[in-house]
C-alpha cells in the first residue's frame, strides 16, 4: 500500500490524486466536495483494501479450518488491532459495528437489557425510575434518540445540557444537571452542526463525581484531531468508519474493558458464544460478546486502510490544516453580507465545518445554487432539529471539510455564497 510521508505541512495536491472522485466535474464544474461530516470521500487504497480482500482471502472469518479462512481472521483482527490503536485502544476495547448510530443503539439497548435484569443481575447499569440520563441539546439524533427510547423503556428521566448563544456548551448548566442521579452521560466530542469541540475533562470530571457512565459520540472528531479514547476518560465512544475515509457499514465502538466486561450484550446468536445449550448460554469475552452474526470483514479491512492512511500523514498534520482551511472560511462569510454564522465561538477549539443562514434564502434554494456551480454542501437541519431549534432556525447550510480540501476550494466556496443573495433578490 502506498501512502504520502508524513509531513508537517500537507502536501494536499498530492494527497488529492489518492481520491479518484476528487477529480470528476458535476455539473460542468469541478467538484468542490464540502460535505465530508456528512461522508468523506474515500481514498484509493482505501478500496485496494477491501478490492484485495474480496479477491484474494475472503472467507468466513473464525470459523473454518482452511487456509484462507486463517488469512480472512487473520486481516479481520489486525483490522482490528489497527484501528483500535488509532483511537488509543487495545484491540479488546475494539467493537465492530455498523455505524455510530449502531454503537450508540448496542449501548443504549445494552444498558435497557440491564435495567430489565435488575439491579442485581443488571449491575451498575440498570436504570431505575428517577435515575437521569443527560445529553446535550447539541447532540445529533443518533446519541439522542436511543435516550430518549432508554428513558421511555425504563422510567429514567432525560436531560438536557443547554448552548450558549456561541454555542459554547453551558458548563454552569451542566454542573447542575449532573449530580447523584445522573447515571448516564452522552455528549458528542464535536458537534456536527457548531464543529465546536466540547470540553471532554470538564464533563469526564462532573460524571465520575456523580458515578455516572460516559458515552463519547465521536464520530466528529476521529477523522480531523488525534484521538486518544482512554486518555479522554470515557467509558464508551462511537465513530464511523465512512466519516473518516472508510467504506460504508463499519464503525467503532470503544469500551473501557470493564465496562465492556459489565455490560450485557445487545444482540444474541453465533460467533459470541462459548457454549451453548438448549436452554442456556455461556457469552464470549468482549469484544465477540458484542459481535453476534457474521461481520462487515471487508469494511472493517477498508477502515484498517483508512486509518492507516490517516496515520501515514499525521493526524496534528490533519487538523493543523483543517484548521486553516475553517479560519479561511470563516473569515470569508463574516465579510459577506447576510451571512449568520452558528457557533462562532471566538477563540473556541474547532474542526473544519461551519453551518450558516443566509438572511431571506432558504437553506435549500442556497444549496441549489451552490451545487449548481458544483460546490457540494449540506443543507437542512444536519439531523439535529433540536440545535436548530435552539438558535431559531428551521434549516442550515453546512460547509465541511477534510484533509484534502484546499484553499483554492474554500475561496470558490466563497464567491459561490457571495452570489447567494443577489440571485435570489434577497436584501434588495
Ligand atoms: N453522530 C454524529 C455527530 C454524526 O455526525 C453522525 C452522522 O452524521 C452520526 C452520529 C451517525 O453516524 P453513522 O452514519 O455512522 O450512523
């Protein structure tokens, strides 16, 4: 597999020709592709990798006893090893899912299992009427949905961590809101919406004061800022692996080995099991006590590349270049008239991803417009209505970045929005 040198600065040209897509025109425009929160678009040897498996070792993976199912096992658990080490974890605090949203529905019915058991079987998870689960009214629908299911199936009460209008997380609000009660903790690392970073210590430090669970939506960050899962002090995180250059249908899911010890599974039946009779059945330590069924083995090899990828150029060379790239954008659209930036947070840790409104042009018509001249962004509420809602706004336009978006880009992005208004006949 070639991959660039790490570098301190990026060769981003270079880079650029790893991605096939990144040189296709859409609507006789080059692609000025500023939806990666969205997906990322994924890199050649990202493809090789998943091409190469299929061609040459597939097989069913811990199962048979012929050469090419060891080979198969073999590039599924250095998979892995790969990727867990990307994020600063040990492969058994490495769980295969399909997504985020995967991850955080297996914790959250984990935890509702639990609670079912009691709190003696159940252990320190069961939820009981009156325990909290607390998140942030930031959250994407996926770390907020399954609380609120969690919460419905088990009596426990949700709660909500407030924004400032910077959309700064409240901690004033948050120290008040976590205490005795609060058993579960989920927040997102990045926001997808605001691409603020949130302050992963100071809630850390507010959970386990309080003996709370963490669960760390990471899907945000894994692909732009260095990752180390154990060091930030959650119990449980999540991401996904077509967000950070890898194929649909694999994502990660991080747990502290006691916690992943302690926690029931979520889904039952083959390939987690050590014994099982009729009536009983003894589970696999994790991770395979949380990986019933076959697995997603070519995505999780096509991830194994991803993150290989992104380790071979540097992830503080990745988000030093992000960086740029959003205080360029950022300066852009605060020149331009009618132009409401969310999440302006002067001087606030941030990724390359801003949402923005355009005064008197709906978010659709604005992303129509763009798309026209080929720029590609997303527009709508980002699956975080209620963040919308918050900041008083029924729809967005989001601009969002990656490693191989380019100044050059970012300025076509520019002009493109300078024209917004004018075409609509807002403002005149
Ligand atoms: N959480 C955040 C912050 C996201 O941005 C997304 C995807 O948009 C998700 C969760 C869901 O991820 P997945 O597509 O892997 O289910």
């Amino acid at each position: 597999m070639t991959v660039p040198a790490a570098a301190p600065d990026l060769a981003v040209q270079r880079l650029r020709a790893d991605f096939p897509i990144l040189r296709t025109e859409v609507n006789g425009h080059p692609l000025v592709y500023l939806d990666s929160a969205a997906t990322s678009q994924k890199p050649r040897q990202v493809l090789d990798a998943e091409l190469d498996f299929l061609t040459q070792h597939n097989a069913a993976v811990h199962r048979g006893a012929h050469t090419t199912a060891a080979e198969a096992t073999d590039l599924f658990e250095d998979a892995r090893a790969a990727v867990a080490g990307f994020v600063g974890a040990t492969p058994d605090e490495l769980v295969w899912t399909s997504g985020a949203t995967m991850g955080l529905n297996l914790i959250a019915y984990a935890i509702g299992n639990a609670s079912q058991m009691g709190r003696r079987a159940g252990g320190r998870f069961a939820l009981r009427p009156s325990d909290e689960i607390v998140v942030t009214v930031a959250e994407h629908h996926a770390n907020l949905l399954p609380w609120q299911e969690l919460a419905a199936r088990t009596g426990a009460v949700l709660r909500h961590i407030p924004v400032h209008d910077d959309g700064t997380l409240d901690l004033n609000a948050a120290r008040d809101i976590i205490g005795e009660r609060t058993r579960v903790l989920a927040f997102s690392h990045v926001s997808n919406v605001l691409g603020l970073v949130n302050p992963v210590a100071d809630l850390v430090e507010l959970a386990r004061a309080a003996g709370a669970l963490t669960v760390l939506d990471a899907c945000q960050s894994a692909p732009h800022l260095p990752l180390d899962l154990p060091a930030l002090g959650v119990d449980l995180a999540v991401f996904s692996g077509h967000k950070m250059l890898g194929p649909y249908g694999i994502g990660g899911l991080y747990g502290h080995a006691e916690v992943l010890d302690d926690l029931p599974p979520f889904l039952t039946g083959g390939s987690m099991i050590s014994t099982v009779t009729l009536d009983h059945a003894e589970y696999l330590p994790p991770p395979h006590k949380f990986e019933a069924g076959t697995q997603p083995v070519g995505p999780a090899i096509g991830l194994a590349a991803a993150v290989r990828y992104l380790d071979a150029v540097g992830m503080d060379a990745v988000a030093a270049h992000e960086r740029i790239v959003a205080e360029r954008m950022r300066d852009g659209l605060r020149e331009i008239d009618g132009i409401r930036l969310l999440g302006d947070a002067p001087g606030a840790e941030r990724v390359g991803l801003w949402s923005f409104e355009v005064e008197g042009v709906h978010a659709h018509d604005a992303g129509q417009y763009l798309d026209a001249r080929g720029i590609a962004v997303r527009v709508g509420h980002h699956c975080a209505a209620p963040l919308h809602r918050r900041f008083g706004v029924a729809a967005s336009v989001r601009a969002s970045t990656a490693l191989y978006t380019t100044h050059a880009e970012v300025d076509m992005f520019l002009d493109g929005v300078r024209g917004i208004r004018a075409y609509f006949g807002a403002g005149s």
